[in-house]
C-alpha cells in the first residue's frame, strides 16, 4: 500500500499546475493480481495490476492519469515504468485500478508478487480514444516519454536505487 509520501523533487510549473501542486516521489507497496487481461492480449503491452487495498490506499485526492517512475518485483531490480491510475475510460472500467508496464521482459507472468512502485511524475490525463490503435499509440508514446525521462533526467534515475526496492534483510545490514 502506500508506503509514504515524500516531497524530494520538485516540480515543473507545467506539472504543478497539472498535478495540483502534488510532490513526488510516491512509494507503493501491493500485490499483482489478475486484470482484464487486456494489456498483453489486445494491447501488446502487458501491465501488472495492484490489488485494490493498494488502490485504496491512494490519497483521497490523487488524480487520475498516466505516471512514470520506477518499479520492481518481490524487491528485485527495478525497471523503468509507466502506469494507468483511474478508470480506464476508453474501457469504461467502473472500478479504480492502478496497471503499471514494466519496461522489462520477465518472461512469464508474477501473480502474487509484491509489486513496488515509485511514482516520480505525470505524464498526462487519462482519456477515452476514437480507436484501438489510438490508444496503443498513445501508450508507446507514454512509454517513450518515460524512458526518455528517467534517462536524462538524474533526481530520477537516483531513485532505482532507492533502499525502498531492497529486501528487508539487506536493509537490516546497511543500517546497522
């Protein structure tokens, strides 16, 4: 579930304005579980569904959208991602859901994982598309957004190191 809040970076004026003044980095914490199956069956593109306690766990206020930032699997290494949090309204979901893409090829699927997540920004509003291809356009484009991002930009790329992503018993050493 959400983890903590934590006002490390700041803001561009443009994602100020479009985040209401929110701050990142946002660590959660959830278990992946089964969505629609939509992603890897008629997208191309598969995404990792967080259970609903992670979704509940969202600020009340937290706006609906596409975000970029970092996530990994049972605390493994962290890969670039860019997530779904809302509605899925070219879908017309009526349930809140949180679908993050890892831009990372596992090979098979990790139901039941511990899937981490460290939001780092906004990329944009979550809409409906005329078409299919529409939407699948607009993903690539989120993804190549994020990847260009995460690479250039160094407040982000220090956060896939962040202690957030180490197992417990590592943690437990460095800290002591």
């Amino acid at each position: 579930y959400v983890v903590r809040l934590a006002f490390e970076l700041p803001l561009t004026s443009l994602q100020s304005a479009r985040m209401d003044s929110k701050r990142f980095p946002l660590y959660i914490r959830g278990l992946v579980v089964k969505g629609f199956g939509r992603g890897s069956r008629e997208l191309g593109i598969p995404t990792a569904n967080l259970d609903a306690g992670a979704v509940d766990s969202l600020p009340e206020d937290f706006k609906n959208g596409i975000y970029f930032g970092w996530a990994s699997i049972d605390r493994g290494e962290a890969h670039k991602m860019v997530m779904s949090v809302g509605y899925n309204p070219h879908y017309k979901n009526n349930g809140r859901s949180m679908e993050a893409h890892l831009l990372h090829d596992f090979g098979e699927d990790f139901y039941g994982s511990e899937l981490n997540v460290v939001i780092v920004g906004f990329i944009r509003d979550e809409k409906s598309f005329p078409s299919l291809e529409a939407l699948i356009a607009a993903i690539h484009s989120d993804i190549n957004e994020a990847k260009i991002t995460l690479d250039r930009e160094d407040k982000y790329r220090r956060l896939k190191t962040s202690s957030f992503f180490e197992p417990d018993e590592i943690k437990g050493k460095t800290e002591s």
